[in-house]
C-alpha cells in the first residue's frame, strides 16, 4: 500500500479527533465572527491547500454574504501592493506553515488590518505565528508528497467554522457523522475509472459549486501522481470553450452529488455521452446510470468531502496500474518555498 493511500484511509479518524479538539476554539471563533462581521475575506494558499481555499470561498459567500477573494502571493513578495483590509478577514490555509510567501503576504495583510487565521497541519509554524489564530487540523504527520488527509482535513475545518459562524445545527449534527461516512466513502468500488483511465494522457474533470474545489484537487492529483494532463472546469463554465477539445472518446470525469447542482451535471453528462465523450459519472445511488457511486455525507455542504474521499483510493490505485509512485512524483518535494 502507497503511504498517499494509507494516509487517505487515515483521514475519517483524523477528522474524528480534529472535530472534538477544535470544537471549543472554533465556537468562540464563530461567536467573535457574528459579534464583528467582516465585511469581505480572503484567502492565501498554494496548491491542494488552494483548492481548500476555493471550497472555504463558496461556504462563506453562500451562507454568509461576503464576497471572498484568493490573492496571489507575488502582489506582496513581487509587487508590494499597498493592502488596505480594516475590517476583513484573511484565512491562509497550508499544511506546512513553511512557505515563505504565505508567511510574508500573512503579515502584510495583518499590517494593513485584516483579521489573520491559519489552518496548519503543522504546530507552531512560521504561518501560525504570523496570524491571530491558528486552527490546527491535527491530520497527522502527512510523508506522501501527494496531500490526501491534510487536504481533508482543511475542508472538515472550514465546514466546522463555517457551523459555528453561521450556528447551523443541521451542519453541525452532520459534522458529527462526517467519519463514519467518509469511511463508508472509502469502500466504493470506482474500479470502472481505473480501466477507463489506465491508457489515458488527458481528461477533464467538472464540478460545479463547493464541487468545484474537489474537481481542481482531483484534477492536480491525477497530474502529479498519474502523469495525465487533467483540467477543472465548472459545469457551467465548459460549454463556453473547453468542449472544442472533446473528441471521440475523450474522457470526462464528472462529479454530480446530491445538491442543487446536481440536475445540472446530470443534464452535461448526458449531452457529453451524446458528443462521443467517455464519461465517468459520479454520483449517489439514487442516480441509475452512474459509473461511480458516490456515499451521502448527510449534508449539502460535506458532499464534497465524500466525493474526494472515494477519488483519493481510486487515483491511488490508477497510479499503481500505470507503474507510477504517488508517493514521490518527479520534480516535487512535500515543502515547496516560494517567493
């Protein structure tokens, strides 16, 4: 067994503890959030942890109204833009702490007056000590380069801040239910994707809402460990110009939970079968022509979290099946430093 395949089957457990240790600290989180709202975030992150960032974005401008941005790190370390941020909140979100951009913009974000949280895998980092509060996500040491937990374990955070700030019961009662089901999660056979995919060099990968943010991690994964070209798009966002690229056979993976945005997705991947597409269609059971079954996490917004949750064994077992290692994919290290 891959260590990125091990530390996926890890993550409900984690999650079980991160939500009981962080249950105090983000309750008063919420409540200093309700009691001061701020009037617009935004977000600082690379990578996985980026698209963490994406599904945090979504909740909070869903629930609560606020518009919330992702900034390049280079208009701080490039650029010096001149932040004015009174009022707003910022949220970097790394599983190292290390990197010396994030670590830089952090700071100058809270120089020009925005509230700074961090979530960090890893205790006491340099991204903790530059923010006023870090919230651990207590994923464990993560070895494989490839992130499974810690990026799980970011989103299950986000969800739980985002329950006590908006003080949803039903958010939070699901919570509670979250590890069991994403272990059930673990346990779909997407078999099916493996044999489509074991030839492949290309793909895209649609999501559409909080979907999104697994769609772009799904689609960074299948680059670094599987070696297959793999882009994101929204559902509503490909039939503006990525369909030029779908010939005959050209497969799709698609990521239709249950949800508002499920009709949709539906509705594409009939039209993309209908074009010669190979769709992979991942969906609940309720859905008769699905390719990929897809586990209820109880909740609207935790689907997401189920659906990357069965992705992660699959990709692992596809970059097996193509003589890859996820484990230690070419030209990347687990700590990337940028400026």
């Amino acid at each position: 067994m891959s260590l990125m395949l091990e530390e996926a089957r890890n993550a409900p457990e984690r999650i079980r503890g991160q939500l009981q240790r962080n249950q105090a600290l983000l309750a008063d989180l919420g409540e200093r959030l309700r009691l001061a709202e701020p009037a617009a975030a935004v977000t600082v992150a690379r990578g996985s942890s980026d698209h963490a960032a994406s599904y945090f974005a979504y909740q909070c401008m869903k629930r609560r109204g606020i518009p919330v941005a992702s900034l390049p790190p280079s208009l701080t370390t490039l650029a010096q833009a001149p932040w004015r941020l009174t009022g707003q909140l910022a949220l970097a979100v790394s599983q190292s702490g290390q990197s010396p951009d994030l670590v830089a913009t952090q700071q100058a974000l809270a120089a020009a007056g925005a509230r700074t949280l961090a979530l960090v895998n890893t205790p006491q980092s340099p991204l903790g000590t530059a923010s006023d509060t870090e919230i651990p996500l207590y994923a464990g040491e993560e070895k494989s380069v490839a992130a499974t937990k810690s990026y799980l374990a970011s989103l299950s955070a986000m969800a739980q801040l985002i329950g006590h700030w908006q003080e949803d019961r039903g958010l939070l009662s699901a919570l509670d239910q979250l590890p069991e089901r994403l272990t059930r999660a673990l346990a779909m056979d997407w078999s099916p994707a493996i044999e489509a995919l074991a030839g492949a060099d290309k793909l895209m990968v649609i999501g559409r809402g909080a979907g999104l943010a697994v769609a772009q991690e799904a689609a960074l994964k299948f680059k670094e460990t599987c070696a297959i070209q793999a882009e994101s798009f929204s559902g509503a966002e490909v039939r503006h110009g990525p369909m030029a690229l779908i010939g005959p056979d050209y497969p799709v993976l698609v990521f239709a939970p249950p949800g508002p945005e499920q009709a949709g997705l539906l509705e594409l991947a009939e039209w993309l079968e209908g074009v010669g597409a190979r769709v992979l269609l991942a969906a609940d059971e309720g859905v008769a022509r699905r390719q990929l079954t897809l586990v209820d996490a109880g909740h609207e917004a935790l689907q997401p979290l189920s659906v990357i949750q069965s992705f992660y064994v699959m990709v692992a077992g596809l970059a097996a099946s193509r003589g890859s290692d996820p484990d230690r994919p070419r030209h990347l290290n687990k700590v990337t430093c940028t400026l």
